[in-house]
C-alpha cells in the first residue's frame, strides 16, 4: 500500500484535560484581564528587568504587529506526520484524515474537552454492556463519525486522543495570546510609559506591500524594538521547536520566533518568562513573578539598533519616498549606514568604520530633554537618536547650538566633527 500522511496540528503546549505543566491555572488567567480585580502596578517584574538590562531601548507587544504571536504558535507546532502503515488499513487513514478536519473546526475549548474525555474513556475501558451509553454520547459532538466507525481500534483512538490534544493546545495558546493582549492594552501599555519605557505601535509601520514579517523585523530593526512580549517565546515553545528541528548534534532552532520569523538570521532570545497569580482573601490583586515555566515570555530582539548610536558613513539629501525604499530593502544594512534627508554635510571620512566604532553613553533620557555623551573619534561622524523627529526640538554639543538632522526618515541626528575629546549633546523640547 502507497504511504499516504495525514497532517495533524501538533501543538503540546499544555497537557490535554489538565491545567499543569508548562502552562498557567487557566481559572486565574481567564479572570485576570477582566477588571474585576485590583491590578498591582507597583511591582513589575518586566519593567524591572529592563531596567537591571540598562537598555533604553523599546518594547512591544508581538500580537498587535499583524497577530505573530498566534503565526508563531500554529507554525511552530506545525505537523505531526502519520504513516497509513501504523494503521494497517487505507480505510483507517481516510478516518484519521476525516477526523483531523472535524476537531479543527472546534472553537470552543470546553466543548472538545467533554469530547476529548468521551474518546479517552473510549480508549481505556473495556467492552462492557454500557458501551452502547458512552457511544451515543458522542452523536452530538464534530469528529464522532471517525470514532463510531473505528470499531475501537486502539491505533486510531490512540491518534485521535493526540488530535484533539493538540487542537486543545492551540485553543488555550490563543486564548492566553488574547487574553495578554487585552492585558497589555488596557494596563501595561499606560504602567510601562509612566516607568519610562517606550513602546512600539505598528501604526508606525509604512503602508507598503510585500512581505509583513520582513518588514517587521525591519521596523523593529529602525526603532529600536529590542523587547517583545508574548506567549510563543516561552519553554514549552522552545522545547517543543528543539524537537521538530532536531539537528546532527544539537536543536537547530533553540527559539520558536527564529524558526518561524527569523529563520536565517536567528536574533530572538528569549530573556525571562513570567506566570500570573492571584493573591487570596475578600479582596484579590492580580500579580505575575518571574518563573521558569510561565506562559508570558520577554523575548529580545537582538537585530535592533541602540536608542543612539554613532554612524560614519551616511547618504544625504535622500527624499522620504527614496528613504523608504532604501531603509526597507532586504539589502541595506540600518546598522552599518544612516539616511539623512538634509545636503551640505561634509562627506564621511571613514564610511567603513561603523561597525566598529564605540557606543554612545545616554546620560539622560526624559520625555523633553536628552542628554548623551560621545566618544572621542579621529574622523567625522553622525550620531543618531533614534527618537521621532519633530522641529520644535534643539540640539547642543558641548553647548553650541547644532542643527538636528532628520535621519532615516523619523529620527534626529546630529553632526559631529572629529574630536579628541568626549562630547555632550544636549537634546531640550522647546
């Protein structure tokens, strides 16, 4: 017999018909984005992890750029391959097929955990004369047909109960992706700005055809997006891409978000996972820790350009359109050349040298006032800010008013001249 495959989804976040594991005590999950409780906002270990990092980079919600978090789950746990030999009849294979297609179309996660139990009872109880009873409780659910027809075949009741498993894995992976997103949205977005950390909007991203991951990463890249948060980047993903990849010697893939969005370059590393918790008594506060199996993952973007950075060679006079095309081409390289739209600056002395040249300090960084400390360089430079470009901003080194240079189509920049001393450039909101 020709060996025929059938494609089952094969998500194993959480364990079937259990609340253990890897994943979070759904009963407090659920309950956690419904404004029923006080939400604690003095201790925020996500806020606090940034700040132990020093970056002064941005952060935001993998779901709000065009749902990755729920591209990543259903790709990532993509397809378990089942051969029509294990079943020993074609008959049987067109049965597991026919059922893959009815438990996919289950969307209420209670509804195929009744179902799921009734198949596993099926599977593990002996013929007996309530057999009849326990059949006919399953007439009323999607997918019965396979099961009625299996004439309990325990290879096909076997593979049925790992289908419906994996269906409800991917059902409580997607419940728990938008049950942070309105979390994020209704909370976290306002309590993460008053500590000082900027998030990133995908409304920020130009409206252009083509590939939606590239240019995400892309965008990432340009605003320095260096955190993520979402639910794909946790242990149990990971774990689980380390055995789809497997590799000669070790998991090609260690990071679900570089198997799916990042598979060449690989940036994404997940920092630390979290798990929520509620606080008992009359009065409940809704709270999360860091915890090695928690569901909510921070997961950096490694790809991302500091929040300031020096550049030695650059393209000037480049219009907003051209800008665009430049900074969004898989060939230009953002961290080794800066775009400014003004003409008259002198030209690079060194344009090779970016990549190597020091970091810039950032002193201070409020809402109307920046300052930062550049090296000293032999040669001339242009140090960005990667901050939205606004007129009514002005600039200062070491006290001399400077020009602002719009760079890369929304950033300011300034010019530096070579120097053998460490430069201060003062950024004030006038």
């Amino acid at each position: 017999m020709a060996a025929l495959a059938i494609v089952v989804l094969a998500l194993v976040f959480y364990p079937k018909n259990s609340n253990k594991g890897p994943g979070p005590d759904r009963s407090n999950l659920q309950q956690f984005g419904k404004g029923e409780e006080r939400i604690s906002t003095l201790d925020n270990p996500i806020a606090k992890n940034l700040v132990t990092l020093g970056s002064h980079d941005r952060l935001a919600l993998l779901e709000s750029f065009y749902s990755f978090d729920r591209l990543v789950i259903d790709r990532c746990y993509a397809s378990t391959v089942l051969s029509s030999k294990q079943f020993m009849l074609e008959e049987n294979v067109k049965l597991a097929q026919e059922f893959t297609s009815a438990i996919k179309s289950y969307r209420s996660l209670e509804k195929l955990e009744t179902f799921g139990h009734a198949v596993d009872q099926l599977l593990i109880t002996p013929p007996s004369s309530g057999q009849d009873a326990r059949l006919e409780k399953l007439r009323g659910f999607p997918g019965n047909g396979p099961v009625l027809a299996s004439s309990r075949n325990s290879d096909l009741l076997g593979a049925f109960g790992r289908i419906i498993s994996q269906r409800i894995t991917q059902l409580r992976a997607h419940e728990q992706i938008e049950q942070l997103k309105s979390f994020f949205d209704d909370h976290w977005h306002q309590q993460f700005k008053r500590q000082g950390i900027d998030v990133s909007s995908p409304k920020d991203l130009p409206s252009k055809k083509g590939d939606k991951v590239q240019r995400a990463l892309r965008h990432w890249e340009l605003s320095s997006t260096r955190f993520l948060l979402g639910i794909s980047g946790n242990a149990a993903t990971g774990e689980h891409i380390q055995g789809v990849y497997p590799g000669n010697i070790r998991p090609i893939y260690l990071q679900a978000l570089n198997a799916v969005l990042d598979p060449a370059k690989r940036r994404f590393r997940t920092v630390a996972t979290y798990q929520f918790q509620m606080s008992t008594g009359s009065n409940p506060v809704a709270t999360f820790k860091e915890a090695s199996d928690g569901q909510i993952a921070l997961v950096e973007f490694t790809g991302a350009l500091p929040r300031a950075k020096l550049f030695s060679d650059w393209q000037q006079g480049v219009s907003a359109g051209t800008a665009n095309e430049i900074l969004y081409s898989p060939g230009f390289n953002p961290h080794a050349q800066i775009l400014v739209r003004q003409v008259g600056l002198p030209e690079p002395e060194r344009p090779a040298a970016t990549i190597n040249l020091p970091a810039v300090k950032i002193e201070s960084i409020k809402a109307d006032h920046v300052v930062l400390k550049a090296p000293a360089l032999e040669h001339n430079a242009v140090l960005l800010l990667n901050d939205q470009f606004d007129p009514d901003w002005t600039a200062t080194i070491d006290g001399q008013a400077a020009e602002i240079l719009r760079a890369n189509n929304n950033a300011r920049a300034v010019y530096l001249k070579p120097s053998n001393t460490v430069r201060t450039i003062d950024f004030t909101y006038r």
